[in-house]
C-alpha cells in the first residue's frame, strides 16, 4: 500500500512544499498507521536536508499525510530519538 506525504519545509530563507506517494507494510500501518507515516516521512526529509545541507535554517514547518492527517509533532519526536 501506499500513502501520501506532503512536507513544508524552510532552508535558506524560504519556505517550500515536496510531495509524494510511498510505499509502506500494510501490517505496520493497521497497528499505528500515524507513526508508519512519521517514520517514512522523516527517512524522506532527511533525504531533502542532505540536499540543503549548507542551510543552518533548515527546519520543519508542517508534516501531513493522506491530505489532512496532521503529523508534524510526531515527525519531530522521531528525529528527537
């Protein structure tokens, strides 16, 4: 299966949006489908800060996904661990 992420992120200034499509194990997602999410998507952000590696202001504005399923401050606990 597969879901939907969109991130906002800011970097050298700017805020900016990436989207995608992922896929992840329908199991992990029955059991806590937020937190399959949450780790997919900061896998993906890490990806994009490698990119922008130079920014000292990289940060994350907002995480969703599947359109409106809010999980930024879960996002943010996991790159915390």
């Amino acid at each position: 299966m597969s879901i939907n992420i969109k991130v906002y992120l800011h970097a050298k200034g700017t805020n900016f949006l990436q989207s995608g499509s992922f896929p992840v194990t329908t199991s992990d997602y029955k059991k806590d489908p937020d937190l399959t999410a949450a780790v997919v998507a900061y896998k993906w952000i890490q990806q994009i800060k490698s990119n922008f590696a130079a920014s000292k202001d990289f940060h994350i504005v907002q995480v969703i996904y599947n359109d409106d399923i809010d999980i930024t401050e879960l996002v943010r606990k996991v790159i915390q661990k």
